[in-house]
C-alpha cells in the first residue's frame, strides 16, 4: 500500500524546467527517487536504469520528455515511466511528488522504491483470431513480445526458438562469459505463461508464406496472421586445415558454448588461449579470459577494430587489453589448426603463415556472424546476398504484408545522419530489441507510423565503450576529443562535414547526449568538434528530425 515519505533536505520544488536531481527518502535505508521537471511540472521516478542499474541523474533528459541513461542508451519517458528505447525492458517506477509545510513528500510502496523500477503490465488472457508467430529467441524477439502485450494485443502469441533456454541477455557471455542460464534469463517461463506466449524449443525448418504456416524439425506445424522473424546470426567458422577437426576449437553464441569454452579452461586455469578475430567478440573473450590464462590475439588488421573505429582508436583497445597480458599478433594470417602432441584428438597449437607457432590448449573464433535465414532459403523469398532479408523503414519485408525480419537477419533502410535510405544490416543488441518494439507498434496498432532510433552498442575492453551511429556508407575524417593517452576520449567520425557514428570511453554522458543529437539532427560539424565545441554545450531541440 502507498504511503508518504519525505524527502531529505528538500523544503521546495524548486528545480528549473530541463534539471534532474537524485535526492534521498527518508525512513528508507538506501532509498532514492530522480525528481525531473518537463514543461513545468516536477516528476518523481526509479533513479537508476532498469537495464544495468546505471545512475539516471547522469543522463540526458529532453525537451520532450526522454530521459536516456548515460551507459547504454535505455531511455524512458519521464511523465509514464515506460520504456522508450531499449537495452531496458522494465519501465521506471513512477511517485506522486508535492510540498507540504515546508518540505517534499512522495508517495509510493518502499518496496517499489528499494527496487527502482516497476514491472511492465503484459497480464493477458489470449483471445481472437490474431495469431503472432516469432522465430527466434534473442532481444528482437524479447522486444517484440513484451512490447505487444503492453501495446494491448490480445492475441495469440507463439515464440519459437531452437536455444535450450528462455531469452537472454546475450552481451553477457562474450563480456563475462556466464554460463549460468539463471543469471542471463530476461524473463522465467511464468512470466511468459502469465503473458499467454507459447514458447516452443524447436528448430524452424521452413515457412510457407502463402498458406501462412511455420513449418519446425519436430514436425509440427503453427499457423500466423503475422509472423517475425527473428532468428538472429550463426558465427562463422573458420575453413582451414584443423580447425573443423580438432576439438577444443569454440565458436561463441549460446550458454553451452560458454560452458564448454570455460570446460575447456578449467578450474584451475592457467591454459593457453587462442583468440582468432580482433573485432567486438575476440576482444571481449580475451579481456574476460585474460585472468590466470596466456591470451594470444590474432587480427588481420594493423590494429583491433580498425575497420570500424580506425587505427588510431584500435591502438587505444589494443593498449587497454594489453595490459591485462593479452598478446596481438596484428597484420596477420592464420594457415592451420595443428594438434596437440599428448592427445591428436585435440588442437595443440594454432599457426600463421610467417611461421610463427602459437601454443593452444583451445582456441575461441570470432570471425564474423552470417545470417541464420537458412529456413527462408527455399520460401520465394529473395535473400541478400549476405544472407539477410530486405525490410522497409517498419521492418516489413518486401513483397510479404504482414512479415517483418528484425536483428541480425534484417537488410533495412537506414536514416541516421549520413544513411540517406542506405540498406544496411547491424548486429547490435539494441537495434534488435528497437526493431521488436517497432514491429510490435505495426502489429498491435497498424496506422502508427514507425518511430526512429539511433543504433547504439557497448563493449567492454578493459574500460567501458559507448557507440552510436552508423556507418553504411563509411566515414573518411575522425575527431578526437579528450585524454586518449589515458583512455579517456570521445571520438567523432565524420563522412564530410556530417558526424555519422560517436564512440567514447569514460567521457559519460556524451554518447547518450550525441545520440538524442542526431535525431534531432543538430549534431555539431566534424569542424567545430575539431576547434574544441563539446556536444554536452548544445540544446536539445524537442522536434526529432529522422
């Protein structure tokens, strides 16, 4: 039952329209609310992100009303709380605020303010002849579910998805490398019964669009009025010599495939790691493996992450990683797998092509995700030729009314600044979960038009990365702000004049605040950046332009 709390050293309302501030409840050990005015009124809400428990104080709040945390990009609206934007799925809790004889009260459950957050209302009785099929059971999949049912659809919902597992949060396995499915879980299975979706371990086979079934492995067969794919990416192997042989060679994009990487490791450590690919994922591996293991890292590129961040930020990570003892082998070419000499079975060391020999005792791929959109392939479906399926800007696929492709498997016009339209294909976490939302907008009220997000990503590479942007049609100038020697920087890519993509370490909250700027259209020139002007300086506009 809500009862009244004051708030702590608070006598007056008096924040200025656009302030936020965290204040303390008293008679609550611990316990905070964020106080925001919008428009002249005054909110009282959950202080910390429902995604990573970040401090929303340190985010940026709109015009209109966004609040956006400073971490990864999760953003509320400040008047009901709900989610906005993801990586977050639980909205923000929301308290009655008012003066009363010389001080601040509000009213709210401790327990709802201990926990900072509230649950989404997505309690429902199934009914009607709608039916939602989704493939897959990744973060589009999550958001495109949980956001139908707080859009209010009732009807039937069927998730399918061939991972022994309900969702998860999947950036954890690289990062962390958890293999413990308790601790990753979005949602426990009743909470999914409570929503009335169906969920189905089972592998797709096929889809007949003009019947409009979904055909699985096990042979059974589920009927849809509207159907999103959503069946994410298959890590690539790598084909030459040992490497499809040898056991103790891992890909990574499941729990069991962290369990058995970490099998591999062992208790008592100490092993030789071999990481083949310098991109987000080998990285991540490495920075999480680098404890009490010998780490080696093997790029083609002069520098990890060159192609997308440029040499000169990839000599940053490399330095960061660096120092935990991870080893580059930069500039090179893997030739082969060769086995262990104690047991052939398994792969002993890894060789490049100038002769140099890395002992393995397993060896961990990150060479790139393809499409998993194998079941679509005989469908009449027309595939990219990466694999992908072409959608418009509401996710939908073309020539198929009612279909929508979202995640790693979606091709689809890109808007950011920079895009212009260009198809382009992301495998960030947050685009998928976006792309859920706004398929489930389409689906549960049909003449809203799609709202607009930018792409953003995080890593962690011995500190912290925040990305935003896109870059479909490349970048060829680059703007460093801040102390990179130290690993603290914002770096600004430029296509011409135009900022397309923001990358930053330890320069909170400027990805958040540049991301709220490009859709608004009003981020600074790469000229002006490079003369010292800080996005953190510029208003935000309310009117969102892409």
């Amino acid at each position: 039952m809500a009862q009244e709390f004051k708030i702590k050293g608070l006598s007056s309302l008096d924040l200025k329209n656009g302030e936020k501030r965290e204040v303390e409840v008293e008679g609550i050990e611990g316990g905070k609310v964020l106080l925001a005015r919008v428009g002249g009124t005054t909110h009282a809400m959950s202080s910390n992100c429902t995604h990573y428990g970040a401090p929303l104080k340190l985010g940026v709040l709109t015009p209109e009303g966004r609040l956006t945390c400073a971490w990864h990009g999760a953003c509320f609206n400040v008047g009901t709380g709900d989610v906005e934007d993801a990586p977050a799925l639980d909205p923000l809790a929301k308290f009655e605020v008012y003066e009363k004889s010389g001080a601040v009260y509000i009213k709210g459950e401790e327990a709802t303010i201990k926990a900072s957050r509230r649950n989404p209302n997505v309690k429902c009785a199934a009914q009607g002849q709608e039916k939602v099929v989704v493939v897959g059971g990744g973060s589009g999949a999550i958001g495109a579910i949980q956001a139908l049912r707080e859009q209010g659809f009732k009807g039937d919902i069927t998730m399918i998805s061939k991972e022994p597992n309900l969702p998860i949060d999947r950036t954890k396995l690289s990062k962390a490398l958890i293999a413990d499915k308790s601790k990753v879980e979005w949602r426990s299975q009743e909470w999914f019964d409570s929503a009335s979706v169906a969920t189905i371990s089972d592998e797709v086979k096929s889809v007949d669009f003009k019947s409009k079934t979904v055909s699985t492995q096990s042979g059974k067969s589920y009927p849809y009025t509207k159907l999103v794919l959503a069946s994410g990416g298959t890590p690539k192997a790598l084909p030459l010599p040992g490497f499809k042989d040898l056991s103790n060679v891992f890909l990574l994009r499941t729990i069991p495939d962290v369990q058995a990487i970490l099998g591999a490791v062992g208790e008592k450590k100490g092993k030789n790691v071999v990481i083949i690919g310098s991109s987000f994922i080998g990285m991540e591996v490495a920075n999480a493996l680098s404890s009490d293991n010998t780490v080696s890292v093997v790029g083609m590129e002069s520098t990890p992450l060159e192609k997308v961040m440029g040499s000169e930020v990839g000599k940053i990570f490399q330095k960061l990683v660096s120092k935990s003892g991870v080893k580059f082998y930069m500039g090179a070419s893997v030739d082969s797998a060769k086995p262990s000499e104690d047991d052939k079975s398994k792969v002993g060391s890894v060789a490049l092509k100038d002769g140099t020999s890395l002992p393995a005792d397993l060896v961990v791929l990150g060479v790139g995700v393809k499409p998993a959109t194998e079941y679509l392939e005989e469908t009449g479906i027309q595939l990219e030729k990466d694999g992908s399926v072409k959608t418009n800007e509401s996710f939908e696929v073309e020539g198929q009314p009612g279909v929508y492709a979202i995640g790693d498997i979606a091709t689809y016009p890109y808007h950011g600044p920079g895009g212009n339209g260009s198809l382009t294909r992301i495998e960030h976490w947050n685009v998928a979960q976006n792309a859920g939302r706004s398929v489930a907008a389409s689906i549960a009220k049909p003449n809203v038009a799609p709202k607009p997000f930018i792409p953003i990503f995080w890593s962690a590479m011995g500190s912290q990365l925040r990305y935003c942007g896109n870059t479909p049609n490349g970048w060829d100038d680059l703007v460093l702000q801040g102390q990179p020697d130290e690993a603290k920087f914002a770096a600004f890519y430029g296509k011409g004049e135009t900022v397309v993509a923001v990358a930053s370490m330890q320069m909170d909250p400027v990805m958040s605040q540049s991301a709220e700027l490009m859709r608004r259209d009003k981020m600074p020139s790469l000229s002006e950046l490079r003369k010292g002007k800080s996005v953190l300086d510029v208003g935000l506009p309310s009117e969102v332009k892409i």
